[in-house]
C-alpha cells in the first residue's frame, strides 16, 4: 500500500448563478466539515475560490495504485458534496469536474 495526495478541483454551477459567492460561503463548511468527517482519509484540505467559484480538495490516501486512489478520492468528494444538498445523482450539474491530480506521497523519514 502507497501513500497518495489526491488534488480535485470542481467550479461550482449553482442554481443562482447570480449570487454564487453566496451560496458557495453557505455550502463551504458543511462540505469541509464532511470531508474531515471521513474516517480513512488523511490530510484532508479544501480551499476555496469565491471570485471564480472554484473548489480545491486535497486528499491523502492509501491504495495499491493511483487509480485506486483517484477512485476513492472522487468518492470522497461526491460525499461531501452531498452532505451539502448537491445529492448523487446529477451532483457534477452543481460542481462540475476541472481538474484531477495524483502523486505518489514521499516516505517521511521518522
């Protein structure tokens, strides 16, 4: 098992295009919160771009390879999404996909 750093970036597609600051501020928390709430995850991150409505998230993870990685990583992030009213199905309609990235994590000396 390898240690991998998962960046996703999503650019938000809400409903009132109008004010998307706004509801990305009010999705924020509740999408973070449910990232961190996530058990075999580590270093989780999440930042977010209010002028562009572009969401980051970074995620480490363990699996055999980086597609076991990115798979669990886009899991991780459809949850948190959902937890925030963007449900499954149709969830890419509110946060379309931008960009993935995988990288195999360096081994930390201890």
């Amino acid at each position: 098992m390898t240690n991998y750093l998962v960046r996703v970036e999503c650019a938000a597609q809400l409903e009132a295009a109008d004010d998307l600051r706004a509801e990305l501020t009010a999705d924020f928390d509740v999408i973070a919160d449910a990232l961190f709430d996530l058990d075999d995850l580590h270093d989780q991150d999440l930042n977010a771009d209010l002028a562009t409505g572009i969401l980051t998230f970074s995620i480490g993870v363990v699996s055999d390879d980086e597609f076991g990685a990115l798979d669990r990583a886009l899991g991780a992030v459809r949850t948190a999404l959902h937890a925030a009213g963007r449900g499954t199905p149709g969830w890419e309609r509110q946060y379309r996909m931008l960009r993935q990235e995988v990288e195999e994590e360096p081994i930390r000396a201890s």
